[in-house]
C-alpha cells in the first residue's frame, strides 16, 4: 500500500521491499538497496516478514475456524503463497476474498493469480478513503456486510501518517462491520532499534514507503471498540508457537472481535 503507487524503478516500494524479504522475485534494485541497508542494520529483519507473514496466515485461518467466511485484505501487496483465500478456502471452500490495494501493479498481479475465480476479487483503491471502498463493495455486492467479515490491515497503517487519519479508517470499517467480525492488524513500534528508524527515515522519507513508528499504547488504540482476542496487542511473534527470538525491528500483531 503505496502513498504514490506504480511501476516506478527508481522509487523504493513497501510492496516491492516485503516482496524481497520474502525470497520474491517481482522488485528492483532501489528496493533491494533499501533492503540490504535495512539488513545491515538489523539482518533479523527477514526473520521478522516470515513472522508477520505467519501471522497473518494464523489469524486468517482462526478466523476462518470461528465461521466468517467474508475476508477483506487492505494494502494486499503483491501476492506470497500461502495468501489468504488459500488459507480461508482450507477451513471452508466458499470463502470470498476481496484483495485491495492502491498500487496498479499489484491490482495486475492479484488479477493474474485470480483469473476469474469465482468469489475472489481484487480492487484498486486507496485505504486513506474508507467510506468509497466500502461503499464499492456494497455496491458491487462483492461483500455482505450484514454478515461477519474480517477486515485485515497487515502491514498497512504505520504507512498512513497522522495526518491521514489511520484510526478514522479502522473506525470506519469498524462500524460497518456485523457482531463477530474481527480486526486484524499489524504496526511497527516506536520500541525498534534506533540506528534502524534512523536508516528506515533516511531511505524512505517523501517516499511511498515512508513509516512512522507509533508507541505501543497508541497501537492498541486501533482496537477501540473491539474486543481484544488474546494475547493482546504484543509483539507479533507471541502470537506464534515456539519460542521465538525478539527482533531489532518491532512490529506489534493484533486481533480484535466486533
């Protein structure tokens, strides 16, 4: 989910920079170059996009295990197996997924790996306007908002500035949503390794992967209005199995029941 998305070689892309992270081959050498100073930093920063990416892949399915059959994936980026229709179809092949972002080129690789499939849909929007994607759902009857559905921002809102008002956006699917939906999100914490703020700040400032690094107690007023599920609003490898090692870069995982 990009401020200013497209096909830009020269632009570093938050999409684009996950995408390698990830072992992906759809990014460019700016990205990469950002990567590998971020690496430099803090090498365990790979470490931690398989742990978001676990993430979500475990939220999607205990979501999917609780009933809701409706998913909507905010700032989807380019597409990594498993995605989230994979994981939701296992529980309940009736699944619909919608894949929302507002890069172009994602919006073209989610078309690609959809081809057509009944109840998946990609959209091309951006989730600093909630109310016309909501409205565009509706209307397209792509969702059913009468019935639960789990809207999911992971890896999404530390790239909405204040400004920009992230907790408007969040509250405004928060109310279209029916009882049992659920909230799934992720957000860097202001508690990451200095050097590498100072190095993210550095490489992607007026950029479209431009971050902001918010304080725990702000994190977990995203689930304003929400129950939170437990384990809370914590580090998103306490919500993993095993024993997993902290990393230099914190990134906060949670999950919240309308």
């Amino acid at each position: 989910m990009d401020r200013a998305p497209g096909l830009n070689p020269n632009v570093p892309s938050s999409a684009r920079i996950y995408d390698y992270m990830l072992g992906g081959k759809d990014n460019y050498d700016v990205d990469r170059e950002v990567a590998h100073r971020m690496l430099a930093v803090a090498p365990d920063t790979r470490t931690l996009a398989w742990f978001i990416r676990k993430f979500l892949v475990m939220a999607v399915r205990r979501a999917a295990e609780a009933g809701i059959r409706q998913f909507i994936d905010l700032g989807a980026g380019i597409p990594t197996s498993p995605n989230v229709h994979e994981v939701a179809r296992k529980v309940d092949p009736s699944a619909t997924v919608v894949y929302i972002d507002n890069d172009p080129v994602v919006r073209a690789h989610c078309d690609a790996l959809l081809a057509n499939a009944p109840g998946l849909s990609a959209m091309e929007a951006d989730i600093r306007r909630p109310h016309e994607i909501i409205d565009q759902l509706k209307a397209e009857s792509l969702i059913d908002f009468s019935e639960p559905v789990a809207v999911l921002l992971v890896g999404v809102l530390h790239y909405v500035m204040d400004d920009e008002k992230p907790y408007d956006i969040v509250a405004a699917f928060r109310d279209a949503m029916a009882p049992g939906s659920q909230l799934i999100f992720t957000h860097t914490s202001d508690e990451t390794n200095s050097e590498f703020k100072s190095r993210s700040h550095e490489d992607t400032n007026k950029s479209p992967s431009q971050v902001i690094y918010r304080r725990p107690d702000q994190i977990v007023a995203f689930l304003d209005g929400f129950e939170a599920l437990s384990p809370g609003v914590v580090p998103a490898q306490q919500w993993l199995e095993g024993d997993l090692p902290k990393t230099q870069m914190v990134m906060y995982g949670g999950i919240g029941r309308k």
